[in-house]
C-alpha cells in the first residue's frame, strides 16, 4: 500500500471507527484490531518503561544460547544495516529486546522511540510493529511508516521474522530497523534468509535417539538451509522445519501425530537418494544416518548464509542475462548487496 493509501486507512480507522479493508494491508489491520481489543488507544503511549540494567543482563543471561545462535546472522546483517542507516535487533519470545547493533547514529534515534535492548515490543506493549506483529502472526511481516499503531513510532520502518526451533515454539525473533524516509525493500529478504540459516543450526546434535530425513525438489539444495526436514521417534513425526512440513502439505499439527508410513512411500525407496512420498511427489534426499528407507547419508554441515547467499545471488544473476536490478528484484535484497559480491570476484 502506498503511504496516502495508509494515511488514509488510519483516518478511517482511528477517526471514523471503519475497517479500511482497501487501504491497509490485512496483516497490518489485523494487528491494529488486536490492538483495540487488548485496550490501546491511539495517542496514549503505554508507560512501561525498559528493564534496569541489572535486570537487562539476568534476561541476557537466561537467554544466551538464542543469543549464541543468532550472533553469526547478526553480525552478518550488520554491515548491511550500517550502509542502509539501519540496526539489527534480536528479541526474545515475549518480544523483549535482547540486542542491537548497526548504524550507530540510528541506534539514538531509536532510542528515542524506546527501540533498545531492555523495552518489550509485543503489540500489547507497543502497538503494531514488525517485532511483535512477526510474532503474533507467527510469519515474517514488515511494517512501514503509518502502519504502526501508534504514529509516534511512524518514524520507522521494521521488517521481521520468528525464529522457530524444530517444534514450532517460536524463541526469538530477528528484525532490521531503520528510518522510514529511507525505504528498506529488501530487509525482509535479508532476515528470512538469516533465520533459514539459524532454524537450520537446531537441528545439529539434537536428536540422537531419532532419525532425521532431509529432502529437497533440487540436489543442490541438500545441506543448505533451504532444505526441508523432518524428524521422526519410533516412526512418528516428532520435529521439523517450516520447509519440511510444506513439501509433505502438514502443519505443525502434525507434530507427535503423523507416522512415517503416512508421509512417505516405504515401498519406493529403490532408487538410490529419491524419496517418494505418499502424495506422488518424488524428492530428491535421504536419512542423516543408516536405516531406514535406503536414501543416502547427508552431510549435516550447513554452508554459511554468506555462502548459500553468493549462489542465490549467482543464479539470479545467471537467469537474467548478468541485470542487477532484475537479480535484485527477484532476490528482494538491495543492488549493493550484489554490486559488493561481484567485486569480491574480481
């Protein structure tokens, strides 16, 4: 939606209590519903102020090892934010601010809105924003400008992801911030890579009693966090990625409840890494160890996300005839990001 558009649908809604099911994107406009029926009133900024600092670094504590996982990504993140003007913010379930780093002149003017390591940005605490609605969704969103509840927060422009472990709990989220003058059409592109990459790390080491299927459409993607999994105990489905679950057309409810038998094809299994599933489709994968169904052993080591990025960004660049902002279009990411790996080539 356009801002007049926005601007618009906030007079709507706000000033003349109608649903601007035109103006404003659904996600966004249902968000703003759970707003009012959780009690917030536009212009009256809650007043719940951000944790102490002795408060701050026993939640930092308790929730290192999501900080441990997620460093890699943010660090990687970071430089982009810094070129663009923008943080990198890692929140924890409840929508607390764990961390933040980036543009270093932005990270103030964040502050002045109360975005910082120690304020909770849940929609109950903050009104709609990419955080919070990210996590109430449950999906990646961006929201821009006036689509934030509160307008004293119009200032931004947020785009998020939760970070989901292999039972479907979401334990954080991971968010790109920056000014909203500037316009961020490839963050949400970014961070969705970024939190394919760290959902993948979940699923090192953590199921020994278990066998655990990797499967893609593509070879190439096998390894990659790009690939779907599932995790099965005793022929149940027990765990799994958002990539996983969709090849075989489950939802989390699936979990504890599906058999093996019913989403794969036992009797298939003769051709050497091909996975038949019960549906007709016919993958490409295997089990990470010896057993059952006869697919090869995959190599658990995940690629680094700047690595699976450079063969994204190779490909694009392939099936558009060289075009960076063809490439950049389809990869949602900036022409910089691409301008910078074509001179690391050189």
């Amino acid at each position: 939606m356009d801002g007049a558009g926005v601007e618009q649908g906030r007079h709507a809604y706000f000033d003349e209590g109608r649903l601007p099911i035109e103006r404003v994107r659904q996600p966004v406009l249902r968000s703003w519903l759970r707003c009012t029926d959780m009690g917030l009133v536009q212009g009256r900024l809650r007043g719940d102020g951000p944790l102490t600092d002795s408060e701050l670094n026993a939640l930092r504590q308790r929730r290192e090892r999501l900080r441990r996982l997620c460093r890699p990504e943010m660090e990687m993140l970071a430089g982009e934010a810094r070129e663009t003007g923008s943080v990198v913010i890692l929140a924890d379930a409840d929508g607390m601010i764990l961390d933040s780093i980036g543009d270093t002149g932005f990270l103030s003017r964040a502050a002045q809105v109360a975005l910082r390591p120690g304020v909770s940005w849940t929609e109950a605490s903050t009104g709609t924003n990419a955080i919070g609605t990210a996590i109430a969704e449950r999906r990646p969103i961006a929201v821009h400008g006036l689509e934030h509840f509160f307008a004293e927060h119009a200032v931004l422009s947020c785009a998020a992801t939760p970070i989901l472990d292999p039972r479907g709990a979401i334990v954080g989220a991971l968010d790109i911030s920056g000014p909203s003058a500037n316009g961020h059409g490839h963050a949400l592109g970014l961070i969705r890579l970024a939190v394919d990459q760290i959902e993948h790390r979940l699923f090192r080491d953590r199921f020994a009693d278990c066998r655990v299927l990797r499967m893609h459409d593509d070879a190439a993607m096998l390894g990659t966090a790009r690939e779907g999994i599932l995790v099965f105990r005793d022929e149940r489905l027990v765990a799994a990625n958002r990539r996983g679950l969709s090849l075989v057309g489950r939802s989390w409810e699936a979990l504890d409840d599906a058999a093996l038998g019913e989403l794969v094809d036992m009797r298939e299994q003769a051709s050497r890494g091909r996975l038949r599933l019960t549906s007709g489709t016919t993958l490409i994968g295997g089990w990470d160890a010896e057993g059952w169904g006869g697919g090869v052993e995959l190599s658990v080591a995940a690629r680094p996300l700047a690595d699976e990025r450079a063969q994204a960004i190779d490909a694009a660049l392939a099936a558009h005839d060289g075009n960076v902002s063809a490439a950049a279009r389809q990869l949602g990411v900036h022409r910089s990001t691409i301008h910078r790996h074509l001179a690391r080539q050189c």
